[in-house]
C-alpha cells in the first residue's frame, strides 16, 4: 500500500476528538476538493509502498489503541480491507475517514466518519474540466452513505463555509430517507487557521444550537497549526 505517513497524534475532530490515536494516511484520493487540507496525500500522491504487516507493526509502536486510517481516500487504496482486519485483530480501535464514495463492503471498522462533499468543495480552476466534471459526479453518493449507516457506528462530519451550507446539508440528509439523529450530525468550519476558524465559529456554533447539529472544532490546528503529523 502507498503509504503518506503514520503518525501519533490526538484525533481532532469528531466524537473522539482529543483521544491519543496513530494516523495511517493512505495516498491518492478519487476527489479533487478546493479546500483540501492534505493536497501531498491527495492531489499529487506521494508516500512508501508497505506491506500490512509492516503498517500493523509500525502502529504497534505507539502506545494508543485507536487508530485512524485517513486519506486521501483510504477506501481506494489497495489492500484497505486486510490492513482494517489485520488492526482489528491486533485489538485496535479502527476510525475510518472517508468521503463515503465507496461502500464498505464489511470492512472492519468501529467508527465511520463520513465525510461528504458538498458544493463549496468543487475544485476550481487550477484542474481541468475533466477533474471537475468528475469530483461533481461522485462527491455525493447516498446510496453508499446508506451502506455505511447500516453497516454500524458512524458520524456525519461536514465542512461549511456558509450558511446556506446548511440548508444544502439538510437536502442531502433528506435525500437518505431515514431518520438521522442531529447529534450524530457534525458541523466543523472550513479553514486552515485559528483565525479562519474562530471566524466562522460564532454563526455556525449559534446555527448548531438553533437545529440541533453538533458543532466540531479542528482541536489538531488548535494545537498545532496546520501542518503534518499532528
């Protein structure tokens, strides 16, 4: 597998933001989003070629029994389902990160933290067309939303720029025709900086508490501003 780095850190976002965790970043992504946060790891995939077993003994050196396998996209990379097993049955605690652009399929996972794209995403135009057309196309699959919410524990995590994000969030979960709890529903602030997220976090905080949603803070960039291996 082509691997970006593995790291240990505190998860900061989502439900067990603040919890001790080994990030494994897989290497490329099937989406081309204009705010991506990790463009060394998705748009220009770089990393190591390594085995699972390797993956699994170099996460065995840290002491965190959660870990995080992120992106990119981690459900493209190749060999994603026997390094999730393998973890498992080393007794980790498995989050996926994922865009939910690709089913499950059974995969050994704990936590499913989707992520889906929505129209602030759209690649602009440092990509050609043919990117373009094909990030719209697949940035929002709710019927492989709906496998991932069958299939166990999960959250909604989205990033909104502005207000009428939300508006186009709740479509989208209308779109699913279940019933989702709020709660289970993430708000996080689009932004690679303190700055750019304490901006957006008074409206979209107040926003949260008038629906119900839960609102996320990006503890990570908090801590350590945007860059790797945190």
């Amino acid at each position: 597998m082509l691997i970006s780095e593995i790291f240990h850190s505190l998860q900061g976002e989502g439900e067990l933001a603040g919890v001790p965790s080994v990030f494994v970043r897989t290497s490329g992504c099937n989406l081309r989003c204009n705010w991506c946060d990790t463009p060394y790891a998705s748009w220009s995939p770089e990393g190591i070629q390594l085995r699972v077993d390797e993956i699994v003994a170099e996460v065995g050196k840290y002491p965190a029994r959660h870990v995080v396998l992120t992106g990119g996209e981690p459900m493209i990379a190749p060999g994603i389902r026997e390094l999730a097993a393998a973890l498992k049955r080393s007794g980790h605690h498995i989050t996926i990160e994922t865009a939910a652009t690709v089913a499950p399929d059974g995969i050994a996972c704990d936590l499913a933290s989707l992520s889906p794209k929505l129209k602030n995403a759209a690649p602009d135009d440092r990509l050609d067309e043919t990117w373009r057309k094909k990030h719209e196309a697949l940035r929002w699959q709710p019927d492989v939303v709906k496998a991932w919410l069958d299939q166990g524990g999960y959250q909604l995590k989205f990033v909104v720029s502005q207000v009428a994000d939300v508006n186009e969030i709740e479509s989208m979960l209308a779109q699913l025709g279940r019933p989702v709890p709020r709660a289970k529903v993430l708000l996080m602030p689009e932004g690679v900086t303190v700055e750019a997220l304490r901006a957006k976090a008074g409206w979209l905080g107040e926003l949260c508490k008038l629906r119900g949603y839960r609102y996320a803070p990006r503890l990570h960039v908090e801590l350590y501003g945007n860059r790797r291996g945190t």
